[in-house]
C-alpha cells in the first residue's frame, strides 16, 4: 500500500528526494526516475530498485506511478506539472513553480479548474514552512507570545553563488524562500516591495551581491530581507520577528560546542543539505501522508508558488527602475 | 517486505515506540501489542491496525511477528528477551537489558550461545547513541580534533523524579545511559567507581538526589556525572569531553530564542519525549534497517547492556560504603 | 593636580557623569554643579562636595573649574557650548551637539576659528566609541579581519519611549547614535539615507515607533538601522558588520545565564545605565586624560557632532517625503 | 589627600597594580616601588612618577608611603605582611597570604592582635570576588533565585602552566581561587575534600594536570573543581551553582561573535589580564576607598586567606594519600 513515486531529475535535488524517498519517508516506492542524462537516471534508479528513463512524460503516464516530484530544470516546470494535472497525480514540484508569472497563473488556473475544489494535486516544495525551527517561530508568532508583530528580519546568506545565475536569479531562486515564508510567518500577502543595492562583494561579477529588499505585508508589517549568495563564512539562514511585546528569532542549528585554538564556537554547514535535511524529510512525509491518507496536505499551494513569483517579479521591477516601491499586483 | 515487529509493553515508552514504527520510521509495521492492561493493549494496537493481546510470550511466537521491542516492566525483560533468543527472533529490549547483573549475565550467554558468532539478535535501546548531538560529539573525539580525552563532565537533570523510586533505581535506570554513553563516548571500558552524596533536594523523600559520581575508563579518563532528577527547572541533558587540544560539548538543542519581558532565552521541555525524538526514531530505523538487510545493527549490543550494569552495580557498592573507591569487575 | 570640573545639568544623565567623575574617573574633581532647579543642584553638589548653582554661565566662567560636562537640555546645548569655547575651557557636551543643524553649523565655526588647528576644545558625548563591544568590532573591521565590509546592521530598542517626543526625536536623539557609530566604524562618512515606516506599535501614540531606515556610506555601504522605543522587552542594542570574508556582531552583554522554570537565558537591564556604563566611564577617563595631558582626545568631534545631526536631518526629510531616497548634504 | 601607595613586587602582577593605580583607579598615587632587581623597579616606577627601590622593608616605612601592595615571591608574604601590621599599614596581599598554613597562622594572630577589633590591616587579593559575573552570580545564590544551593561546578583553565611549579602548586597557586570562592558563594566554610587523578597530559611532566578535587562545605554542597592549567584551548573560568530550583553560571565574557571560514565563535584570552581587569580594577578601587573612608574594605580578609590555605593543604593531604576524603581542621 506503499505510494509509488516518480522522480523527474536526478540532480542533486531530485537525488535527495530519491534517497529520502527510498529510506527515510515511511510509506513510499521510488518506482521510476527520469532525467535527460540516461546514464544518471539509471545509476540513481538502480540505487533504490527503481526504472531510470528519459522521457518524463512517459513517467508521469506510469501505470505504477502514483504520484510525482518534480526536480528538473525550472524552465521545465510548467508543462511538467500540467502533465500531472492532466494525469491526474498529485505532484510536488521543487520551487518555482514556474519559471514566469505567465507560467504560475497557467499552472494554477489549469489546477483549479481541474480540482473543482476537490483535494488539490499541485504543491511546492517551500520546505522551509517544515524546517522545525520556522515552525517553532511561527507557533511562537500564532500564539501571540510576542504580540503583534511588527518588523521582520530575514537573512539568508550561503558560501558561494556557483557558476551562472544573473541578479534576478538571486531573488526567483534564493530570495523565493523569503517571499514565501514571511506571508506563512505572518498569515498576510505581501503587497509592496523595494530593492536595494549594497556595496558588491568583489566575488561574483555574474550579479548584484549581497542585495537588500524591503517587503511589506498586507497587514503593514515590513520585513527586510538580505540575501548574501558569496557571504564565505557558511550556511547560515536567519529569521527574527519583533512584536509588540518581545521578539523572536531562529537559533544556530548547532549541535556540539568547540573549544580549539583560543575559539570557542560551532562549525556552519557548507550548503543547506545538513541545515535542511529534517524540513526535506518532515516534508515528503506530509506529502506522502496526505496521499495516503487522501487530504489537503500542510504543503505551499500552487497559489502559494503563484504569490511567491509575484513578488519576486515586483522586486525585479524594483531593482531595474532605482530601487522605487513597487505594488504587488495579483494576476487574478 | 515490510519487518513486521510486536511490540511488548504499551506505557509511555511503549506508545512513542509503537507510533514511531506505524508513522516515522520506514520499512516496519506493527502487527501486534501486548500489555498486561487489555484495554490499553487494545487502544494502541486499533491506532495503528495492530491486534492487542495480553500474553507477550504469544507474541513473541506468533507468525506474523518478525521481530520484537520489549518495553516493559525491568523486572521482565530477561525473561522476554530469552524467549526472543529462543524463537531467534531479533529484539530491541529497552535499557537495562535485565534488572540485575546475574540476570544480564544470564541473557549474555544464552544469546552468544544461539548466535555463535553470527549477526546478534539482541540489542539495546541505549538511544543517546544516536542523537545527533552525542554522535557528532563522538566523531569529534574520534577525530581527534581535541586531542587524546583527559576528562569527561556528564549532567542529566530532570523536571521531577515522580513518585517511587530509590536511590538505586537514579543509578540503575537514569545514570545508566551515562555510565553505557561514556565508555562508547571514549571506546574504553569503566573500570572504578566512587560515589558521593550532595546536600539533598528537599522535593523527595524517596532518594538522595542530586547524586555524583567518579568513573575512570580503562584509557585512564576521570568523568563526572551528576544526576538530578528533581532539578525542577526543565530537562536538560550535557556532556563535556575535555582533551589535551580543546574541548567539546553538546550544545543546548534549541530551535528559537525568544525575548520577553526582560528576559532572553529558550525554554526547557518538560521531558525526554522532545529531547531525545530523533535519536529514538533514528535508532529505530537502523533496527528496521539492520533487520531487513540481515546485517549486524550499530545499536548497543547485549555485553554493552550487561557492562553498563556492572557498572551501575559497583556504583551502588560505593554509595552503600561510604564514598569509597569500587573496581568494576566483568562476570565473564 | 586633578582637573576641577563644572557640570550643567543634574538630571539623570549629568547626575550619571558627576558620580562618575567623583568616584569611578581617576584625576577629576567635581567642583561645581549647575541646574534650573536649584534644590536639584545643591543636593547632588553636596553629594560630591562640590557647590550647587543655578547659572551655567557662571559656573562657566568659575576660577575652579577648569572643563565642563553639558548635560542640559538639548536646547540649551549651543550657547552653552558656545561660552565654553569663548572661556577657553574644554567642553564634553552630551549628544547631540546643538538642537538643528544650523545651530551646530555655528558652534562648529566658532571653535575651528578659535582654537585655528590647535588642540579641540569640543568634544560630543557619543560614548558608544567608548564601548569594549564597538571598539572590538571596530577593530575587526579595521584588521579586515571579515574583509571589506558590505552591510552593516543595528538595531537599538528599549523598554520604553517615555512620555513627549515625536517621531523627529527618535531620530535626533536616538538614531543618531547609530547616525555616528556606523561612519565611525566603517571611518566613511554617511552620504545618503532613506526612512521607512513600519506597523506601528500601539504602546505610544506619540510617534512612529518602531522606524526603519537605510543609510549609505561614501564607501557604498548600505547601513540598516531599526529603532523601537517601546520594545518593552529590554534595552537591547544589537550591531553587525557583514563583510567579504565574514560577518562580525556585538555579544550581548552578559554575565551569567540562569535556569528556572522551564526557561534558560539571561536578563536584560530595563535602560542604558548599565549596558553602557564602561562606555560612559571609559569616555569620561579618555576626556579627563586628555585634558591633564594636553592631547587632543579620542572623543567624537564638533564635526562629528554636526555629521550626525545633518543625517539626521536628511532622514526627516525623507520620513516626510514618503520615504523618498535624500542626500545627505554637508553645510560646508 | 590621594591614598600614597607602596607596591613590593615589579612581576607581571606588580606591574599591574601599578599601572591600574596610576591611571585606572580613583584617590591613589603610586609613591614607591620596591624589587629585587633595581632595573625593573625603577622602570616601573620612572612610568608612573614613584621612587624605585630595592629593599621592602624601607618601602614600607616611608613616610610617603600610607599603604602597601604585596605582589613579590609567595615566600616572602608573611615577613612582609607582618612588616606592615608592624607599622600599622593598611596592606594588599597578592594570593596566597603566606607559603604554609603555619604562617598564615602565624600572621591573622598577629594582626588580629594588632588590631584588636578595630578595622582591619591586611587584605588578600582573592579578585574574584570582584569581578561582575562572580557578583552577579552570588547575588542570584543569595537572593534564593535558584533556591538552596545543592551542588557547585567550578573549573579554571588556562593556555599553560608554564614552567616551573609541581602538583601542589596547582593547588596553593590556582585552584585557591575557588577554594577561596566556593565557601565565600556559599556563604559556608569548606570542610572536606578529596582529590582526584585524571589521565594526565602530556603537555606537561612537572605535575600532574588536568586535577580534579571535591570540596564539600558546612552546609552540606558539595562542589566540583576541575583545574586544567594546560588546555591550551583558551583562558577559560566557569563556575554554576544548581540549587533546588534553578540553575545560574557564568556567561562567557564576550564581547562580539565572529562568523569566518565555516565557524562561529569568539575569540579565548591567553591569560587573565583582560579576563579578570575588572575584578582587579574594582577591587583595588574599593580596597583605596576603604582606606580614604576609613572602614573595613569588602576584600578578603586574612582569615579568609588562611582558610583557603587550610584547605589547600587538606586537599594535598588527600593527594597524597589515595585521595581519600580529608576533614578540613581550622587551625584556631
């Protein structure tokens, strides 16, 4: 009775998925992989007992392909997870959910006029709204233990930006976290954004790096948000939220203390495999269950996918017209 | 291909086991649950599809019953895990492996003499083993990254003893986990002990408590342990390995930090349940794992649960001599 | 040989600086103290056995005393440091150095022309230069210890605003610390600067509180300053400097953490006394030294004084201009 | 009306307390320094305007000399102590007050004698008592915030031990300090000890090092003290009370936190100077103030530098003989 899952890319994330998938999750199969390096797909499909192939379509039409993740290359999103719709399997589509707005409200519109309000199949894979930290702060933000809140700070800075990528992939790639987590945080969209430069950091002359944006929410909450791709020093996301009546932050993920060489401290992790494992885990799990179980899962929407790339693309609209406030404006 | 596991004993212990194996741990199902209350054998069963028995001897011998978690009474255990042996059935039997040295001696040599040298059936849920924290602090002793180990400091304080319980009953069923954690800590045996009384809690009659106490490893390392189960202000376990390049710690697992009300800070759990989550689950999955790949497991073997015992015994030797210095002799 | 000091002012802040300089500041001997409210004067003089009085311009031109503290109210802070400068007397007067710019501009004038390029007679009171937390990140920065530096954050949030004060005071006499810390530690002057609006707080119908503003170095530097009056959760003042090869911040200044009651942190003081207590003392000794030394002190400057409050000029301008980027322009 | 101050001793500690005096502390004027080598006697004192001599016992008759600081050779303590009770000077004596119990004896008879209830001469220079965490941290004890006291951790590390200096040393020289501060956070007098062997490290053949010693006071707490002046990790004072109710210890005295090269930490000291300026700055501050007031000073007290020593030799007593548990026996 186990869900039987097909993977489509085997990259890094999609490996992940598959061996999480295979060993970690309760109550799923990886029956087929598929990925355009033939020899990839095979050699992570031979790993956990499963098909590796090509075609990805023809993996979303598997009769023993209950349901899908969708690792691939984000221009290939889209059409892939309308597949799904089609076949009618439920998908968990790594983010974005698109790679344009054009594309999210094709997606979504598609999705919901194939649900009828019925259970939805499209989720995106925001795994922080899993992470144990975020769901402790946004317990501690529900309950009001802060008050109102008022200001939110978010930096997430990584060790290196990698080869490629232009400024606007630090904020539909990167940022995107943000722009989902801080209306999950604060259970308001956000309607207003401005982007700031920063002095660059000699590392990277591919994009603007760090940069600084303003976003605010609907109910007048403004977070700000520092994405540092080439900060160095390590893996290292923060999250804190200023209420009325205190504040409250996400605390290091550490594990052991070190006492060496005149330093005390702790060692950051190199990317966000060890950072994020438990959210990747804890989030197929509740993928997983809510099939099993045939609910809505807690996963983001396609709406919540949809609502992320909006703002990403007002915030690019903010960095190309001399970091002026911009509007957030729904497609529908 | 699911390891269809019976679990004896449906206390809190028990439960977290049983629902940890239905719903976080993959590759198991519970087919059965035996207590001696029916009506709570029956309630836990029904939650994850089990049937509920009252004979765990039946248990142990039914068909559908790969293997067995033994969490009941102490004063059962050697007896269950030796039917376990007897129907060469592996068992995960919680900490202590039996209520007395002789009976943990006992289960010792039937079990070598049902392998003989094959892959064990018995092992022990000394969990810490696989708390991220204690295993990232093992590697780094291993690693040596602070140098050959002089000194080791340990502390388990709890919220409340709750009602019943001895003096003895602190060495044998809470500083037991220290007293098996330290030798796998350092890779060397216990070989003497001293205990030594503190000024008394006022919160309990029952037993002296804070207790602490001196044990010194085979490789000559001193480590302190001191146990306060009515310390009141929450669960808070610490372990310190002090070596001749630096020192490492565990660090207080902590997801946020909150300011309120002129204070900064985390809050405590009240229990092990939160504390100690990933290392059951972790534990459980390398049993699941080990089982369905036929190999021997990294959990805490038979002789790690008869040692630990040994120990504890001369640890109560010492405090029923005044303090003085006690050897720690093996049975075999 | 002690040098005889004068203090305008004996409200909280000049009753700070007398005790100061009587019991804790080595070489300096309070010998006269001025207030409006003359009983208010006589029993702090009498604390200190020095003479009490109402007139600051007499205490200014008093044979014993050889320097003065202005501590008063801001509004006063111009003329009477004007008198100092007219008195040849050396003169620490508290932030900020004159209530508008334009006043600021002719106390800066007035002692350039007087003392025409030898030692300064002014100094402004922007004591955190004197804090060990600044002065080490300072130096961090200075090492290159994190490499260049490309953002900074501050936060300062107290208690409470208290009553009176609008909007304009939270920058001219709150931010303005950070207005002069950040140049200072990043030794480039401010050069364009932005406010932002956040949710308001409902303790206070005063003002806007919290506020959020952007300030821009010379370097490129982008600078964020929250200010949150009525944090309510404590006197918490936070700073980071992020560079190309790291990140470095303020501790929080603390002494010893405690467990209780589920909770383990530590306290935060309710205002500034005791956070900057070795910030005020350390910058009374330096000033006191310089004196006996005849040196130019290490002290903010009258320019540094006008620097802040034209920043913070600039910044009102933008908090009216719906949030519009301003620059900052120099007066000369 | 400055206090006219005499230091005997030019060594680092020495050297210390003259500068402190000179240009730290309020109402003191270093007028003479004394050394046995006339070089490093008259380079101190041409830095801070005194006269540089050789011979202590003309240090302390001066008629510019009102008061005296004991910072030469331990074998020298008694002699030069009693010296000053001699001429009636109100003198600081650097730890230990003497080299044996004998003559600390020999001294607090002497000026108990002297001073026949009236206010006291000799002061020990046990600093800790000083320094703001220790006060804060007895304060918390005192206050009942952690409710009754039940067990104490104390360790004392350091960078190294240098040269010279055998097992007891650690003992008289260093772990003094808590033999000192347990009773005085305790507020009861130590009366047994034992002491304890670890795996010695290699760092050092001159003693044995790391040491472990139980110290148990009247009113029943037993505390642990770890001294390891070889760690070479860092210069590194921790010390916890654990009271019925509660925990408290002391914060890591920090100032900022860095994030480099995959670490986040803070830097150690190598020695006590910056770790303990505050503790000598303060207590010097309130030993002249004492003195220009007239009445008893908060510092140490000679019985209080006899009864650390008593205890030292108890726990060498215990070192010596298996480490078996010693009663503290008071001389008188």
């Amino acid at each position: 009775m186990s869900v039987r899952v097909g993977v489509i890319g085997a990259g890094v994330m999609g490996a992940d998925h598959i061996r999480n998938l295979h060993s970690v999750v309760p109550g799923a199969t990886v029956t087929a992989v598929a990925d355009v390096d033939a020899t990839r797909a095979a050699g992570l499909a031979a790993e956990v007992g499963a098909d590796g192939i090509i075609d990805p379509y023809a993996l979303i039409s598997r009769t023993d392909v209950d349901a899908v993740v969708v690792a691939s290359h984000d221009s290939t999103h889209a059409e892939l997870v309308l597949a799904c719709i089609e076949a009618r399997k439920p998908v968990l589509c790594e983010k974005p959910l698109a790679a344009t707005v054009a594309e999210c409200s094709t997606v979504v519109r598609a999705h919901e006029a194939a649900i009828s309000g019925g259970i939805p199949l499209v989720t995106v894979g925001f795994m922080r709204r899993f992470d144990p930290g975020y769901v402790e702060l946004k317990h501690t933000v529900s309950s009001r233990a802060v008050g109102d809140p008022l200001i939110v700070h978010c930096s997430s800075r990584t060790v290196t930006s990698g080869p490629g990528g232009d400024s606007e992939a630090t904020i539909t790639n990167s940022a995107i976290h943000e722009l989902d987590t801080v209306p999950w945080l604060l259970d308001s969209p956000v309607v207003e954004v401005s982007w700031h430069a920063t002095r660059a950091s000699q590392r990277t002359a591919h994009r603007r790096d760090p940069q600084f944006m303003l976003i605010r929410t609907e109910s007048g909450v403004l977070a700000t948000v520092e994405l540092f791709l080439n900060a160095g020093y390590g893996y290292d996301i923060r999250c804190e939220v200023v209420g009325e009546d205190g504040a409250s932050r996400l605390a290091e993920p550490v594990r052991t203390l070190t006492d060496h060489a005149l330093q005390h401290g702790h060692s950051y992790s190199k990317d966000w495999v060890p950072r994020f494992a438990d959210a990747y885990r804890l989030q197929l799990g509740e993928w997983i269950g809510s099939i099993t179980e045939g609910r809505t899962s807690t996963l983001a929407s396609a709406r919540d996918g949809l609502q992320a790339s909006v703002v990403a693309q007002a915030l690019i609209t903010s960095m190309h017209s001399g970091g002026r406030t911009v509007a957030v404006e729904s497609p529908f």
